[in-house]
C-alpha cells in the first residue's frame, strides 16, 4: 500500500501518492471534489503520522465506500448517523483521532439531531462536511442546502422558498453553537482554496489532539454529474451562484465567533439556466 | 459476591451490566425502563463507565455501533416505541456483525400505547424487526435474578457469535423487587481479544472495516449465506428453556416471561383439581426451542400458549407442533396481565375439545 515508487531511469520523484491512500481507484465522476478532499485528508493524516489513530467514519451518500479509498480504519454509518457513530467511537477510544466525512443531504436534513447534538456537546472530532448542494448520490435530488432557483430532480422548476422552504445555513447554526470549537468553510475548486483547505485540516486534528472540541469543515464543492455541468462549468457556478450564499471563511475560531459581513439573502440569488 | 439483594428488575439487569465489565451505555429516557438509566448514570459512572443519555434512541443505538465497532462492550435500553426507532440501526449492526446488548421492557401498544407490562414485541424481537434477514438472539427472563443472570449471558453470547443480543421482558419484571445474588463473573477473563475492530490500522495489518454495505450481488448474498450459516449454529447450540411438571402432563401452557410465572400458577391450582398440565417457559426465543415443543406435543393432548398480546409466540409453536394436536391461545392485550383463574377457564375449554375418542365417535355417528 505503500506509494513510494522507484526512479524509473534515474529520475527524481517529486510527487508521491501518500500511504494513507489505497491503490483502489476511485469511482467518483470526473471532476468531483469528493476525491480532492479525500486525498487532502489522507495527506494531512500521513503528515502529521497519525494513521496508527485515526478512525474515519462515513455515512450513506456518494463517499460511502470512501474506506476503499482511505488507508485507515474505517466504519460505515447509515445516513444521517455519522456524528453518532462516531460519538460511540470517541467515547471509547478518547485519545483516538476521529472524524467524519458527511454530504449535505446526511448532516442537514435526516441526520440534523445527531449533527446539532453531538457539536453542543463538544464532541472531540473533526466532521467534514461536503457542501454539493444536491443528493449525488440517489441521482440529483434537492439537499437541504440546494440555493433558490436550482434545478434538480425533484426541483424541475428550480427551488422555490414557498414551496421547498429555504437552503439551510447550518453551519452558521453550528457555529454558535458552545461546544464548537473551530468552525470553517472552505472549497476545493483551486489549487489555492485546496491549499487553504489543507490547513484548516491540520488545524482541526491538531485542535483535537489538544481536546478543544467539536471542528467542522465544510467544503463547497460539486456535482457535476447532478448539476448537469461540465467540472469546469461546475467550478464556475461554485464561485458565481454558491459563495454569495455560502461565502468561504472562518464562521468561529479558537472557539469565539468571527465577525461577518452581512450575507446576501437567498432570494435574491439569481439562477442562470446551464447549458 | 454471593450477598442475597432486594432489588427490581431494571436495577439489576444496570448493575449486572457494571458487574460484566460493560464498557459504554447509550440511552433515551422511557418507561417503564429509565431506571437502567439513572442507576448507571450514578453507579456505572462512578465505577468507570461511559454513560450517555441523548438525543434520541436512533442516536442510542448508533452510538452503540461505533462503540461496538471499536471493540467496546456495549449497551443500550429502552422500552417498546424506543426500541421501534433503533430497527435500522439494528439491522446494520447485526449486518456488520457487531457484538452488543439490548434491554426491552416491553409495554403496551400499538402506537404510543401504554406504560402497562406488555408482550406485544415478540414479532419485532424474534423476526427481525429491522429490514433484510437477520436475527437477534433473544432472551426472555422470567424474574429479577434473570433479568440479572441474561445480562452476563447476554454479553457472552453477543462476542461469541458477533451478534446483537436482546434481552426481552416486560414492565412488570422490570419495576417488581425481588431477592437477587450476583454471580461471580471476572470481565477481564470473560472478554474476548477483538481483532476486527477500528481501533487504529497499525503497520502489520490491513485497515479494519465496519461495513454493512455490499454493492456487488454476489458480495450480499456470500454476506447472507455466512450470517444463515450463523443462525444456524445458534440455532443448535443456545436453545434454552424450562420444563416444569412436564413429566407425567396431559396438557401443556407455553408461556415465557411474566407470563410464565402466572402459568405456574395455573399449574399449582389445576393439579390440586387433578388436571395434569405442565409448563414448557421457553428462555430464548430465538433461536426458539421447536424440536422441545414437537416432543411434547407427541405426549401432551392439547397446547395452550399464554402471551401478553394478541397471540404472536404461538404462531411459533404452532410451527413446532406442525398440527399433530390442537393449540389454543389465552391473551391480554394493552398492558393487562391474564389472571390465573381465566387462563384455567381456557385451558378447560382447550380440554373440552381433546377428550378422547368418546365425543368424536359421537360426531360421526351424528354424521351418520
Ligand atoms: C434511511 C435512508 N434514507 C434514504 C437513503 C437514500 N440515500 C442514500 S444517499 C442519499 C443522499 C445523499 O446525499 P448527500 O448526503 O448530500 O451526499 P452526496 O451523495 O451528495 O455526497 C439518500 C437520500 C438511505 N440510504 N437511507
Ligand atoms: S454524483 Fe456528484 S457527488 Fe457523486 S461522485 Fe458524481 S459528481 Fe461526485
Ligand atoms: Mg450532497
């Protein structure tokens, strides 16, 4: 499992697959952030040589089979259940390194409780939220995060407030929240937003090694397959349509909430048809 | 630690878990069972352990799975709506061959129903309850020093086989005070190494997985047929029951739990009558003892199964018989517990309609 490779014909490597990460190919659609942040995580794990620590722990949704893909011990939870299964976990391995890795449609809508519960109490793990905004999954379904006016299975028309209520900012929720400790919201759609996101995981396993608290990372990211877009289409409408209503920065550091400018309201986020 | 307590049930099953080494309890506050609760928030914290009260009962029993995936002796309880809400959870643990325990304290539904003592589960315990095949071991007590003794057993079997164990009583057991001894029981020896679970991948083994997902058909089945292959050996191997006055009986009550120990009533006041009936208490309901239940029924005239529901558990005896002779049911329903006196009256009907020979020559000669 290991990625060093020899030289071939003298030359130098310059670049290694970590080995926190397996040799199984990943199934994700072209373009998907979902293997972005699997490799960041992986190389954060390596780096910091906790692998021997670490338990994962992934929900139903597209990154459920992701113990393929990760060199480290594993559980699978049901969806919605990933902060609860880890709570278990934690709770009996205290000075283990624990984290989750959830969609939208797992943190925000079925597993909401377990989510807000387990961040009040402070649970020491890091949870690693992937904000697509759509079900990739079960095949482009409206998440609970999905923006007004976006197209979906079941929002043919668009989402529409009056109807499918408004996208759900829960990260702002869980910021406030006591028990959370680091709270942050990133991408992964550039070589620097991955760097910066790099570090935001750093920070979270090393706050979690000082027993701080709950960290939650989201990450915005794509589907291009359930948006209907091309990657770099996708990437496009990340920074035009997403960050207005979820903008990229810290919501709470060292456990005290970071000042924000107003956020543009829902509504008046425009939605252009893609091609 | 062979001291003679007075303790209900629920206390006891608690401070048997303590006493079993449990390492972590998960768990939502219901009657009739919050005692388990709130007497290892006292003295299982005290003593070490980790004890949770959250959420909900689907946090609980997830809880319950990444604990037991860890490799942690765990446990959860709840009473009859709670333990509804833990079924998927359950058919994943039982799919990812966790070890762990479960307490019912059954009472009384449908529906949010009542806090009276109950057998209504006995489908939902025994059949699955959760989506796809599986099964739980069940264990029904009959008293508190059992609902004491399950709790080892109980914990014992769950690392033998990698199975979810469910300990099914009712309200009454759980809230009655009865005389009580703990056995001796040493948790450091009883344990058992977990090699499988995710405790960290060290260098010298693969990464440890707790899966219930199979993509791949073939996966799923080859899953299935490993976890039938389980049950069966369950199924030779951990029958349980108890025979009283089974010996020289004409008539046989099946009863398990609570009920159970009104059958031995009925016994006691039908043999003074010169009815010779005995009691087959059936202790695990699964895996259920059928070939007992097929012997006796090539001894016995008739079958009356007495449950506190609406007739659930005889369907199983009636698998066991297999139609060699009549069974009758006598049941209460909605947290009321049959009286001695009305199950005698139904056990008399049941012999009304097994006299020998004599009446039925009758029927054809009418016929005629
Ligand atoms: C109890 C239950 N309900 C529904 C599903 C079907 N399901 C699987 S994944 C999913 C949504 C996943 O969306 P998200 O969490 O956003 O993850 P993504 O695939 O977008 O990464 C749903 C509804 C399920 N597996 N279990
Ligand atoms: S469906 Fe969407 S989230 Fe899932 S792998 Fe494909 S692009 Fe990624
Ligand atoms: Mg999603």
């Amino acid at each position: 499992m290991n990625g060093t490779q020899e030289p071939i014909n003298g030359m130098e490597v310059v670049w290694e697959k970590p080995s926190t990460l397996t040799e199984t190919r990943m199934h994700y659609c072209p373009g998907c952030g979902h293997g972005v942040v699997h490799k960041v995580l992986m190389d954060v794990i390596e780096e910091m040589g906790i692998q021997d620590k670490t338990i994962g722990v992934a929900p139903v949704g597209c990154s459920v089979i992701a113990y393929n893909y990760m060199n480290i011990d594993m559980q699978e939870a049901a969806h919605g259940r990933a902060t609860a299964v880890a709570t278990g976990v934690k709770r009996v391995l205290p000075d283990k390194i624990v984290f989750t890795y959830q969609g939208d449609g797992d943190l925000a809508a079925i597993g909401t409780a377990e989510t807000m519960h387990a961040c009040n109490r402070g649970e020491n793990f890091l949870i690693v939220f992937i904000n697509n905004g759509i079900y990739g999954m079960t095949g482009g379904q409206m998440a609970p995060t999905s923006i007004v006016g976006m197209k979906t299975s079941t929002t043919p028309e668009g989402r529409e407030v009056h109807t499918q209520g408004h996208p759900f900012k829960i990260t702002e929720i869980i910021a406030m929240l006591p028990g959370t400790y680091y709270v942050t919201r990133h991408s992964v759609h550039t070589p620097t937003t991955v760097r910066h996101f790099k570090k935001a995981v750093e920070k979270a396993f090393k706050y979690q090694q000082e027993k701080k608290g709950t960290c939650l990372i989201e990450v915005v990211s794509n589907c291009p397959s359930g948006w209907k877009m091309t990657p770099l289409q996708s990437n496009k409408w990340i920074e035009e349509k997403m960050f207005p209503f979820y903008p990229p920065g810290d919501l709470k550091v060292d456990g005290k909430l970071v000042e924000k400018k107003p956020i543009p309201p829902a509504a008046t986020t425009e939605i252009k048809e893609s091609k | 630690m062979s001291e003679v307590l007075l303790m209900e049930g629920n206390e006891a099953a608690a401070e048997a878990a303590i006493l079993a080494g449990c390492d972590a309890y998960f768990g939502y506050p219901i009657t009739p069972q919050s005692e388990v609760i709130e007497y290892l928030a006292d003295q299982g914290r005290k003593r070490g352990m980790v004890v949770m009260q959250v959420e909900s009962e689907v946090a609980a029993i997830n809880m319950v799975y990444g604990a037991a995936g860890a490799g942690a002796r765990v446990m959860t309880s709840s009473s009859s709506p709670g333990i509804s809400l833990m079924q998927e959870g359950l058919s994943y643990i039982a799919c990812a061959e966790l070890p762990c325990l479960l307490i019912n304290i059954n009472r009384g539904g449908p529906g949010l129903g009542t806090i009276q003592p109950s057998q209504g589960d006995y489908f939902q315990s025994v059949k699955g309850g959760g989506h796809g095949d599986y099964h739980l071991i069940v264990l029904a007590p009959a008293s508190v020093q059992e609902m004491a003794d399950y709790v080892y057993l109980g914990f014992d079997l769950a690392d033998k086989y990698r199975n979810p164990v469910l300990i099914l009583a009712d309200g009454a057991l759980g809230q009655m005070m009865e005389k009580v001894i703990f056995p001796d029981y040493d948790p450091k020896q009883r344990k058992i190494s977990k090699p499988w679970a995710t405790t960290g991948k060290t260098a010298n083994r693969p990464p440890n997985v707790i899966t219930s997902l199979h993509l791949q058909s073939e996966d799923m089945e080859k899953i299935n047929i490993h976890l039938q292959e389980k049950y069966r050996q369950i199924e030779k191997n951990e029958v349980r029951y108890e025979l009283i006055s089974t010996d020289d009986a004409e008539y046989l009550l099946v009863a398990y739990g609570l009920s159970a120990r009104i059958c031995q009533r009925v016994i006691e006041i039908a043999r003074q009558q010169g009815i010779k009936v005995g009691l087959l208490r059936p202790i695990s309901l699964y895996p259920y003892p059928y070939e007992m239940v097929s012997k006796l029924a090539d001894q016995v005239r008739g079958i009356l199964v007495v449950e506190m529901n609406a007739g659930q558990m005889v369907e199983d005896v009636r698998l066991g018989v297999n139609g060699k002779i009549p069974v009758d049911f006598y049941g209460r329903m909605g947290g009321i517990i049959p009286t001695p006196e009305d199950t005698l009256t139904s056990l008399k009907k049941l012999m009304n309609k097994t006299q020998p020979k004599k009446s039925s020559e009758k029927l054809i000669k009418e016929k005629v």
